[in-house]
C-alpha cells in the first residue's frame, strides 16, 4: 500500500512538473516582434540623416537639431522596449495564473477522482484481507483469534472479511450479540449486491435466529431480505426448513432443505441438511401411520394448588423401568388441569422410536416450576404408573407430591 502511494505521488509529482516547467522557461521573442523592431531602427536611422542633412545646411539650429534629435531617440526607445515589455509582462502574468491555477488543482483532481471511481476501498480491503489471513495463522485459539481480530479491526475497519471471521468466531465462542454486531459491521463494508453481500445476509439472519431463539419479526425479515438477494441462499433456505419442520409441514420442509443441499457443500453443513430430511419424512411416515398411543389423563389431587409462576411448565413424559431417560415426551400449560392428551410416536425424543416397540412403558407428569427439565425443589410431581403397550392403552396420573 505504501508503495502505491509513492507511485501515485511520483506520477503526480511529473504531471504538475511539466506545467511548472511551462510557466518557468524563457519565452524567446516572437518573429513579429523582431520584424517590427527593425522598422522602427531603419526608420530612426532615416529620421537621423534627414536631421544631419538639416543641420549641414543650416535649415536647422543645433538646439533644435538637439531637440529633435532626443524625441526621436525616445520615440525608438518606446516602439522596440517599451510596447513590447508592457504586452509580454501583462501576457505573462496572465499566462502564469492560469498555469499556477493548472499545477495546483492537476494533483488534487486526480486523487479526487481516484478516491470517487478508482479501486481505493478494494484495493484496502484486499491489504487487510491478507492481514487477516496471516493472523488466522499465528494464533493458537479460539479466544486469540477474537482478540486479534478486534484488535486489528479497530485499526483497519475497513475488511468485511475479517467482520466476518470475526463474526463466526463470535458465535461459535457463544457471544451471539457480538456476533450480530461483527456481521452488521461486515455487511455495512462489504460491496452491495455482490455475492458475499447475500451470503452474509442468509448467516446474519442465522446469527439473530440463534440469539432470539424463535422466528421473530426481525429474523423472518432477514430471510426475506437474504433470499431477494439470493433465492438459493443455503442459511436462509436452512431456516425456512427449520420454521416449517415446526410447523408440522413437513413436505415443505423437505423441499426447502433438498433445495439448499447442491450448495451446502461437504461437511456438517451437508449432514444437518441431510439429518433434517430423513427426521422429516419419518414423520411424514408417522402421521400416515400413528402407530400405537397411549391416552393419559393428569389431575391436581384435592387440596394441592400450583404455586404461581409464570415459567412453570408441566410435562408428561414415558420411559422403560429402570432408565432415566426419557423415551417420549411432551410439555403442557399447568394451567390448564385437568387435561386429556395422547402420547404418540411424534412425541418421541430421539428419531426412529416408536411406542409399539416396547411391551411396556412408565408414565409420569412433572409440574416444573422452573420451566425446564429436572427435578428441583417445590417441583409437583405424580407417581410413575407402568403401562401396558397395546391397541387400548391409558393411564389416569395424579399430582400429589411436592419435591423438597
């Protein structure tokens, strides 16, 4: 980069050297000006005979031959220097603005017009890119590589690739809301409408489904703003199938999820997509054919109230005797008991697990006041009842423990 600017400067250097070179060199006398002056010496030697002639014959005294001949000494002096210096001072003058004017706004319109059309940011961002690259080479870490990238970026802002890197180090270091941010910086430097623009749309609209943990307006408007620019968008297409999946829509996930493979590559990326589509036509199959079910029925026992809390959440969840795992599971509003529900091979927890495999299954419902899985204290509990699998399969669940 030093080197180009030298070069630049050299270059600029030459141009307005040689309108320098212009306003400073001698300007010889033009030919008609020459011509002219001779006129005007042949005329005064003329005028000098005609005086002398006068003089020798006494047409003239000598003062007056004095006279006469001063004037016309000085009339020669004005008409070959006087008119002359006057028109070359007044055109110089002239001449020699316009060519200062010249040597001055020559170097400054060119860097204007460099700055304005030239390949300046490009040609930075490339500088920096390779920075970039070699600290990705020196570091050992993934903390390192996040400290050096700030680092270096707080100096060169300039390097959507290293917003970038930086980005995805974010995000696989858990710091998702740093990462949002390393991706708005890469997308403000990054060239608009270009390829890396849209691929930075589709994984800058991964980064906010990440943080928010659901399709939130401002997720679904990333995805629409990434596929506008890339229909065939990997991350964006990713998370469509994502949103349907969990819709239930499975067809459309599957579609969506086919659509990005050509261009997921090899690697994880490819094998996620590849899980998504088998765990969605599974449940295709599944709701085609439901299988075997269990009905449960979950009360309160008298006289045992839900303590309040807005995270509390209730499960219902079976598994084999003697496992801790469980096998299937669903979770309800607690608010709502007494409830009926079903529990199906949907509900299964790990994919290709069916109800109809097992002769028998224990059953139980958890009220987590937490919100999350786990036995803590002040959970409700019911007793875990065995159920025998089959054709007429139900169990009735009582809430009647509080867990200490």
């Amino acid at each position: 980069m030093t080197e180009l600017w030298a070069a630049i400067a050299l270059l600029l250097c030459m141009a307005s050297g040689f309108v320098w070179w212009a306003l400073w060199r001698t300007v010889p006398a033009p030919q008609d000006s020459n011509k002219r002056q001779q006129q005007s010496i042949g005329l005064y030697k003329t005028k000098l005979a005609e005086l002398e002639q006068e003089l020798a014959s006494a047409t003239i005294s000598r003062s007056d031959y004095d006279q006469r001949l001063a004037e016309t000494q000085r009339t020669l002096l004005l008409e070959t220097q006087g008119k002359s210096t006057l028109k070359t001072s007044s055109g110089q003058s002239q001449g020699g603005l316009i060519l200062v004017f010249v040597a001055v706004a020559l170097p400054i319109a060119g860097l204007l017009t460099y700055f304005e059309l030239g390949a300046h940011s490009s040609l930075e961002q490339r500088v920096n890119m390779q920075q970039t690259r070699a600290i990705t080479q020196q570091v050992e870490s993934l903390p390192e590589l996040i400290e050096a990238l700030s680092t270096e970026l707080e100096s060169q802002p300039n390097n959507p690739e290293g917003w970038y890197l930086l980005a995805n180090s974010y995000m696989q270091n858990q710091q998702t809301i740093q990462g949002i941010a390393a991706f708005e910086q890469a997308l403000a430097k990054v060239q608009k409408d270009s390829g890396q623009h849209a691929a930075l749309l589709g994984q800058y609209a991964q980064a906010l489904f990440f943080n928010d943990g659901d399709f939130t307006t401002r997720v679904n408007q990333a995805i629409a703003k990434a596929l506008a620019h890339d229909p065939q968008d990997v991350s964006a297409l990713s998370l469509l199938g994502i949103q349907a999946f969990e819709a239930q829509n499975y067809n459309a996930a599957i579609g969506l999820w086919q659509r990005a493979l050509p261009r997921a590559g090899e690697g994880q990326g490819q094998s996620s997509l590849q899980a998504g589509i088998a765990s969605a036509q599974q449940m295709l199959q599944q709701s085609s054919d439901p299988g075997l079910s269990i009905a449960v029925t979950v009360n309160l026992v008298n006289g045992l109230q839900l303590p309040a809390s807005e995270h509390a959440v209730l499960f219902v969840y079976a598994k084999q005797a003697g496992r801790p795992m469980p096998l299937f599971a669903t979770k309800l509003d607690p608010n709502n008991l007494p409830l009926n529900l079903t529990l199906t091979d949907a509900m299964a927890l790990q994919t290709g697990t069916h109800i109809g495999d097992y002769q028998s299954l224990d059953v139980m419902a958890h009220v987590a006041l937490a919100g999350v899985p786990g036995r803590q204290a002040g959970d409700l509990v019911s007793q875990s009842i065995t159920v025998l699998i089959g054709d007429d399969s139900k169990v009735d669940l009582t809430i009647d423990q509080i867990l200490k």
